[in-house]
C-alpha cells in the first residue's frame, strides 16, 4: 500500500468521525444555550421578588391612603402627589430638617472611619510592636459584642459630659477606629500589598508617615471606597443608636422621623410615609450606583496576596 493511499484512508476516517462528531456538538450547544436561558429566567423571576417590594413602596407612595391596602396593584387607579407635598411639611419641621441631620452625621461617621479605621489597620497590618496580635484579637472580638450590650454604659458615658441630643455621640466615636469591620477589612487589603513596595519607600528616605500617605493609600482606594460606602449606608439607616442619643425634635434624623408617620393609636399616613421614603433611599440609590465598582474591586480583592 503506497504512501498516497495510506494518507487518502486517514482522510477519510478523519471526515467520517468529524461527521459523527457533529450532531453531538450541535446537542451541546443546544443544550448550553437551554441551560442559559433556565438560568437567566429563574434569575429574573428570583429578582423581581426581590424588587416587588421596594416597586409597591413607590406605586404606594402615588396613591391616596384609602387605595393603598385596597388595591394593592403595581398601577394606581388614581395618583395622588400631595403625599409628597403633605409629607414634607407634616412633621414639627420641614422633612429636609432631618435630612440635612443625617447628611451631618453620614459626613462626620465618613470621615471619622476613613482617617481612623485606616490608620488602625495600617498599624495592625504592617507596623511590628510586641502586642499587636494580642491587640489585634481583641479588636476582632468586639466584633462579637452586639449594640445593645454597649449601648447601656455609653448612654451614661455621654450622658454624665453632657452629649445628649447632639451629634457628638455618633460622630466622635468614628474618630476612635470602633469599627472593627471595617479594620480588618483593611488590614487584609493593606496584607496583600507587596512587601517591596514599602522596603522600596525605606531605601528611598521614607518613614512611615509618608510611605502611609503617599505609598499605601493610594493603592486602597477600593478598600477606601468600600468603607466609605458601607459607612453611608449603615449610617444613613441606623435608628437604634439615633433614637436613644436623639430625643429631642429639632435633633431627629430620617429614621427616626420616618417612625413618627405610623401611629399605633390612631390612623397612620401611610401614603405621606411611603413618600419620604422614597426620597430618603434616593441618596442610596445614587451613592451604590456610583460606587458599585470601587465596592466590588474592593471586596474581590480585599485579602489576595
């Protein structure tokens, strides 16, 4: 058998199982494409739970206080924009009142975490000193300590230096790195920063200081970003911690103004309340979508060496 039939039968095999290789390709990508397609509809519907209620809150937010429980649809029968008008002006003050006081303490808590946390974490993460783990653990410890345990002798705390009904008592604490989350967090960002980066900075005439400032921070803005982000909205929707430190009315902030639209003994302004919230969770809504990728290159990077 020569050299030109031998290749002339190869050729041919290689067709042959090339052609009954095809209809099994064709099944795969059938069934790949099958599988997208279950996945993206169970993705949707799954999501689409999970927004209904946020959707009803604002078709709710249109609608007169008779229609809202008894006809719970997504379109109104009939919209009705003095909820947002009356719910402006129904409380002692005007509903930016309390938005402007919860900007300030966002604005302080923001600050306070971001220059606090980072410096801990820094210390924590690079500096060496003979009790920094033991420190180190007990800083993850108060991990463990929930708010109601803490906020007993707090309250006495700003009560006996008088600090109640300010905003002194949520703000200066941030300044004191008592946000372990948001320490550790850092410290695993600023671990996997490469070692020569620093050394490199030392060998240059740099302390620790400027290697701080000029070196590492530069290089966790993700992590800085999702603190900042994590901050505003814990801050923002906190209530536990502004109700008890915030008796007073000129001292409310949203959460706690919000609560006052429901009445346990008489009717609730359910439409008015429904309203503000729904331009109390704009300023969310506009802080995740433009910080949506700092926060997930912060969180997908965060602890990679």
């Amino acid at each position: 058998m020569t050299t030109d039939t031998i290749t002339r039968l190869e050729d041919a095999a290689a067709s042959v199982g090339a052609a009954d290789l095809a209809p099994a390709r064709v099944r795969l990508r059938r069934d790949q494409r099958m599988r997208a397609i279950v996945k993206h509809v169970l993705l949707v519907i799954v999501g689409m739970l999970m927004i209904y209620p946020l959707l009803w809150m604002v078709s709710s937010s249109f609608k007169p206080n008779d229609l809202i429980f008894s006809s719970p649809g997504l379109i109104p029968e009939r919209i009705d924009l003095s909820n947002y008008t009356d719910g402006w002006n129904a409380l002692t003050h005007p509903f930016g009142h309390y938005i402007l006081n919860s900007a300030i303490i966002v604005a302080g808590s923001l600050v306070g975490n971001l220059v606090s946390c980072t410096m801990a974490a820094y210390a924590f993460a690079r500096l060496k000193f003979r009790s920094r783990p033991f420190l180190f653990a007990v800083m993850l410890l108060t991990l463990m300590l929930p708010v109601h345990v803490l906020i007993v002798p707090q309250y006495v705390l700003f009560s006996n230096i008088g600090w109640l009904n300010t905003f002194l008592p949520l703000i200066v604490p941030k300044f004191l790195a008592t946000d372990a989350f948001f320490i550790f967090l850092m410290v695993q960002f600023f671990r996997g920063i490469p070692n020569e980066l620093e050394e490199a900075a030392r060998i240059d005439g740099a302390g620790y200081w400027r290697t701080f400032l000029q070196i590492m921070l530069p290089l966790t803005i993700p992590a800085l970003a999702t603190t900042a982000i994590f901050t505003f909205i814990w801050t923002w929707n906190d209530f536990y911690s502004q109700l008890i430190f915030l008796t007073a009315p000129d001292m409310r902030t949203v959460p706690v103004a919000l609560s006052n639209f429901v009445d346990t003994t008489s009717a609730s302004s359910w439409g008015q309340l429904f309203a503000m919230s729904v331009i109390t969770l704009l300023p969310l809504f506009v802080v995740f979508l433009v910080g949506q990728r700092f926060l997930l290159r912060g969180i997908a990077t965060t602890g990679l060496k």
